[in-house]
C-alpha cells in the first residue's frame, strides 16, 4: 500500500516514514521539497491519487496561538480537501494527551486540527500522545546561559518511534475517530529530565523550574498533560531513550 506521510521530512515524519517502510508499504513524503505544499494547497491532488491513506505529522514550532490556529487550520483544510478529491479512504492526524485542558497558545492549533479532522469528510483517526522524550533536548537548546530557566511540567513522555509505530498500526487498521491515548511508561517531571540529560552529557548548567502564571501553569504542572483513561504505552525508559543513539543524535545541542 501507498501511505501518503504530511510533514515526512521532519523529525517525527521521518519515524512515521521508516515505519511505514518497516511494515512493507510505500512511503508517500508530503513536504515542500517533494513539491506538495501543505499551506499553498499546490501539488497535494497529483501527490495523493492512488494513495489509500494519509498519516499527517506535519507541524510549527510556535505557542503563539493565531499562529498556530492558522498553521494547523489552513493545513489541516487544504489536506483533508485534496484527500477527498481524490478519494483518500482514510486520513490519521497526531495530535497531543491535554490540548483540550491545557489553554496553550500551540494546542489551540492543535484543538482545531481534531475538529476538522473529525467533522471532516474523509474516514479519520486522531491519536493522541504525550510529549516525546526529545522535548527536553529542544527545550534547553533554546535557554541560552548557565542557567536553564524550564517550566514547571509533569508529563507522562514517550520515545517519538514508538508513537511512529503506533500511528501505522492506526492507518491500517479501520478509522477509529478519537484512538486511545499513547504514552511512555512513566510520570515525569520536565525539570528532572534536564538535568539527567545534561548529567548524561557531561554538562555543569542548572535547571530552574519556574511554574507559568494563571490556569496553563497550573495545569501543566498538575495532572493536565497526563492521559486520563486506558490506552497503549511505550515501553522504552527515559533513562534507556538517554542511552540510545536518538540522544546521542541530538548530544552538545543544550550545552
């Protein structure tokens, strides 16, 4: 089978790519520089005929809201029209364990990708997963000093490949609309995997948490981020994904 990937040249989407091939089908990549692009529209109807399914990992980097709004709205829109017009039969978005009790300027973006989605014409599934390990990573990368000022987060975080896996295992099976929620196997705070990844890299910097201001900070340092009912768990430790060459990848880029 074809499996179209949105956003396949990113981090995650290249995951979702070598699973994809992992389990004996044809990766589709969707991005700019394969000639589909996600907020023009252009390329997306000749990029998606004869492709079954779309697996959309696409993304921005922001947490200003109307950017985010904006990102994942127009995208979203112009995705799922093209699927339609050519007669994709399912399409899985990623999305993120919270959005809907968190009010962070980057899930509201997110908020509007699972409407559309799910009100959308095409046969869809929304998974939802808890944040990746390799948030710690890029979080630091962009705290410049000696200290790294980090908000106040519990999290139940996940190794990204297999989330990657998960969301194939989704887009062969029958569209499920909202899907269980994925998560690692353990609580995590996000001041405590900074500093056991700046151990692990032979740095010296300390880590302040600081709880954000208002009903986000409370919730993100509480229970907000956490998944609230059953559903499939990564089985790869924070300490094991610290040992393995997906951080080492990523090693001297939050010194």
């Amino acid at each position: 089978m074809r499996i179209a990937v949105a956003g396949g040249t990113g981090g995650v989407g290249r995951l979702v790519v070598n699973a994809v091939r992992a389990a004996g089908h044809e990766p589709v990549i969707l991005a700019r520089s394969t000639g589909a692009d996600l907020i023009r529209g252009s390329g997306l109807d000749e990029a998606l005929t004869g492709v079954p399914v779309v697996i959309d990992v696409s993304n921005v980097s922001t947490i200003n809201r109307k950017k985010s709004e904006n990102f994942f709205g127009t995208a979203t829109t112009n995705l799922l029209a093209a699927g339609h017009r050519v007669g994709v039969r399912h399409h899985v978005a990623l999305s993120v364990v919270g959005a809907d009790r968190v009010n962070w300027g980057y899930y509201a973006g997110k908020r509007r990708q699972e409407k559309l989605v799910l009100d959308g014409a095409v046969p869809a599934t929304v998974l939802r997963s808890t944040q990746f390990y390799e948030l710690a990573a890029q979080m630091l990368a962009t705290i410049p000093g000696p200290i790294a000022v980090v908000p106040q987060m519990l999290m139940q975080p996940i190794a990204a490949h297999e989330v990657a896996n998960c969301l194939v295992d989704l887009a062969l099976a029958d569209p499920a609309g909202r899907a269980p929620d994925i998560a690692g196997p353990q609580q995590l705070r996000m001041s405590d995997m900074a500093r056991r990844l700046l151990r692990t890299r032979g740095s010296h910097r300390l880590v302040l948490p600081v709880r954000l201001p208002g009903a986000t900070g409370r919730a993100m340092a509480g229970h907000g981020l956490l998944p609230t009912g059953p559903g499939p768990r990564g089985t790869q430790t924070f300490d094991q994904w610290l040992a393995s060459p997906a951080a080492q990848n990523d090693a001297g880029r939050s010194r």
